[in-house]
C-alpha cells in the first residue's frame, strides 16, 4: 500500500507541474499578445491559461481520490 501512496502522491505533483507549467506559458503568451497587439496570441494565452488551471485543479482535486481505489 505504500508504493500505491507514494506513486500517487507523485503523480499530483507531476500533474500540478504541468499544469503550472502550461499556466505560465499562457500568461507569456498573452503578455506577448498584448505587447504586438495580436488577438489571436491573446486568446491563445488566454486558452492556456485556463487550460493550465483546469490541469492543476484535477490535480489537487481528482488525483488524491485515486487512493480510495486501492485503500
């Protein structure tokens, strides 16, 4: 049981990494787009942004409930 625990753990980390990481590549993105005052770089940054949300939300959300699977 303490391998599924710790596997899991991990996994809401690397979730939650990626989705800081995509969060952050969004906010760049609209900075950018507001900086060349391209809408199109503004609404893709806007997109990842919350796209970078969503994936950390499942992270600290989704991926904890998966000990009750194994517990």
């Amino acid at each position: 049981m303490g391998f599924f625990s710790s596997a899991i753990s991990i996994l809401q980390t690397l979730v939650v990494a990626i989705g800081a990481g995509l969060g952050v590549w969004g906010v760049i993105n609209l900075l950018e787009g507001y900086g060349a005052d391209n809408p199109g770089a503004k609404s893709q940054g806007i997109k990842q942004l919350m796209a970078g949300g969503g994936v950390i939300l499942i992270g600290t959300q989704l991926v904890p409930q998966l000990s009750g699977l194994f517990g």
